[in-house]
C-alpha cells in the first residue's frame, strides 16, 4: 500500500515494474493536478509511462480512478488517440499507469487550438453513439436539469458556512455579493424556463446528452512538437449536458481566452450541439449560474478538506496568498455572472 502523505519512490518503482511488465531504470515526480500525484516511469527500451497516484483520503480516489482509466478505454476502443493510452491499473493501490505524453503547456491559445477542442469535442459527440456507451456513468457532478445546477450550487454554498466563521472576509462576500446574485438568477432562469414551458426539474433526454472530460480546457492539454493537442485528466468523465461543457469551457479560471476565441468556442459550440433545439436556451438560462457555480468551486481552497487534497498534489504552499486570490476569482466570476459576460476571471 503506498503511504498516503508521502510516497515513496521504491513502492511507486515496484507498482510501476508490475504494471508495465517491464523493468523501472528511474522515477521522477513532476508537477501533478489539483488532486493527484503523477510520476514520470523510464523503463525499459526507452519506454516511457506516467504513473498517477489518485489522493485516496477523502474515499474518492477509486471513484476517479475507475472514472478515468474506463473512460480513457472507451474512447481508446473508439480510435480516439489525442489522450494519454491507458495501460493497466491498480485499483488495491489507487493508481494507474498511462502513456507518457511529452508536450508544452498551452500558454496563449490560437485559433488552431479552439478549433482543436471544437474537433475533440465532435469527437466526445460522436463516441457517444457508441451501442457500449450508456454503460458509462454520468459525469462527476453531471447537470442533466436546472434543478440540479441550482441544487449543487446551493450545496457547495453550505459546506463554505463553516469556513465562513473564521474569515471575515469570505463572510461578507457570501452573505452579501454571492447570496443576492443567488437568488437574482435562479429568478432568471425560472423565468426563461417558464417562457417556453419548460420544466427546471426534468433531466435531459440521453439523446440531446454528451459524453464529457468535465473538467476540459487548455489547463488540461499539452501542446506536441506537431502543433497538435493532447487532451489531460477524464477522473470526472461521463455523461452531461453540453451546456456544462460548453459553459465550464468558457468560465473555467485557469483559461486565458480573448474575445475573439471566445467567440469562436461559442460559435463551434453552436453549430455542434445545434440538433439539439434547447441547447441555445439552455445555455442563455444557465450559464449565468454556471459562473456561480465556478465561484463556489474557487472557493474550495477555504475547506480543510479541499486544502488537505490540494497540498498532497502541490506541496507547502502560502495558504493565505491562495485564499485571497481565490476570493478574488470568485468575487470577478459572480460580477461577471451578474452583467451576463462570457470572460475569465482575473
């Protein structure tokens, strides 16, 4: 069993040999996501493997797991190759082993990689028509009715209650900024609803759902020596409403997006989920929600829970430097929900 606050390179090398089959020359431990820790597996014949240690102290690391390593299988199934092959896992130990993939980080997106994502996304789409697809699980916190965005936001809000008491700061911004913008759009979106007869508690038919990464966008894809994209991370893969993708696409505050690729996304976005007649007001009624919903997610770090798990991928970091910034990115996000802007967050 690998230790749960350190692991140890021994134990990883001997996890590593067993599911290569191969012997290991060297481990090296890179920078992982927000919840993993991902090592670098040399073995032999210059083979190179990338083994993912899922943070197993909150009880999800074999939900993850079992999400990603299955997910990232179907679509192999499928002749999807812009993703990380998965090779083997161990499920006693929490961790898998993958294909190493050797790319850049995105830092400025350019047209070519919109349209990348656009494609990847027809991709998604077009897997989902696979007669083995309606075994997959839905998405890590999937929202297939109105209701249940509006459930989830309303529940992320409620485990800040507690952190809320010891930080002034976080206190105001939630019984004030946050709490009104509530109550404001879940009136909005009511109302849209109610414009077309439409009922917020209904989820959406399979048909008009797609298969989704969930967390998706340039974060979590590496640029190649061709140019070509390489997409990261399916531990919350399953079916959603491509208003969710869409939406997180654009709100997630990691990205960096101009305007104009922005509107190119949107547009992409469009004409790919077109078929579906509600997508476009789907997406007028809830994506102003959605950014609630982000800034509830960029307040995660105030949680111990959340925190603890954040450090096990990223080490001693300065808590409260990150606490601020968080405040902030949620404080721009529910502004920006507020005047119903599709930007980023500063």
């Amino acid at each position: 069993m690998l230790p749960k606050r350190q692991t140890d390179t021994d134990a990883v090398a001997a996890i590593a040999a067993r599911l290569s089959g191969a012997p290991v020359s060297s481990v090296t431990q890179v920078l992982g996501g927000g919840n993993n820790r991902i090592f670098r597996i040399e073995g032999a014949a210059g083979l190179t493997f990338a083994l993912k240690v899922y943070y197993a102290e909150d009880g999800g690391g074999a939900k993850r797991l079992r999400a990603e390593y299955n997910g990232l299988e179907f679509l192999w199934r499928n002749g999807v190759r812009r993703i990380p092959q998965p090779i083997a896992h161990d499920a006693h130990n929490d961790c898998a082993l993958y294909s190493w993939i050797n790319g850049t980080a995105i830092g400025e997106p350019r047209s070519a990689d919109i349209d990348a994502v656009l494609d990847f996304m027809a991709v998604l789409k077009q897997a989902s028509l696979d007669p083995a697809a309606p075994s997959l699980a839905p998405a890590r916190e999937a929202c297939l009715s109105a209701s249940e965005l509006v459930g989830q936001i309303r529940q992320r809000r409620e485990r800040l209650d507690r952190p809320a008491q010891t930080d002034s700061g976080l206190s105001k911004f939630l019984f004030t900024e946050f709490d009104e913008a509530l109550v404001v759009l879940v009136e909005a979106a009511r109302r849209s609803y109610a414009s077309r007869a439409a009922d917020i508690s209904s989820d959406l038919a399979r048909v008009s759902q797609t298969l989704s990464p969930s967390d998706f966008g340039f974060h979590n894809a590496l640029r190649q020596e061709d140019g070509s994209l390489v997409f990261l991370d399916f531990e919350y893969f399953g079916w959603d409403d491509p208003v969710k993708l869409t939406s997180d696409f654009l709100l997630h505050p990691a990205m960096r997006l101009t305007e104009e690729l922005r509107q190119r996304f949107s547009d992409g976005a469009d004409r790919l989920y077109g078929g579906d007649l509600g997508f476009t007001q789907r997406l007028d009624a809830l994506f102003a929600l959605y950014g609630l919903r982000w800034a509830t997610i960029a307040l995660n770090e105030f949680i111990s829970e959340e925190w603890a798990r954040r450090s096990y991928a990223r080490g001693e970091v300065d808590r409260e430097r990150v606490l601020n910034l968080q405040l902030e990115k949620a404080r721009a996000l529910v502004g920006r929900a507020l005047k119903g802007q599709v930007g980023n967050a500063a």
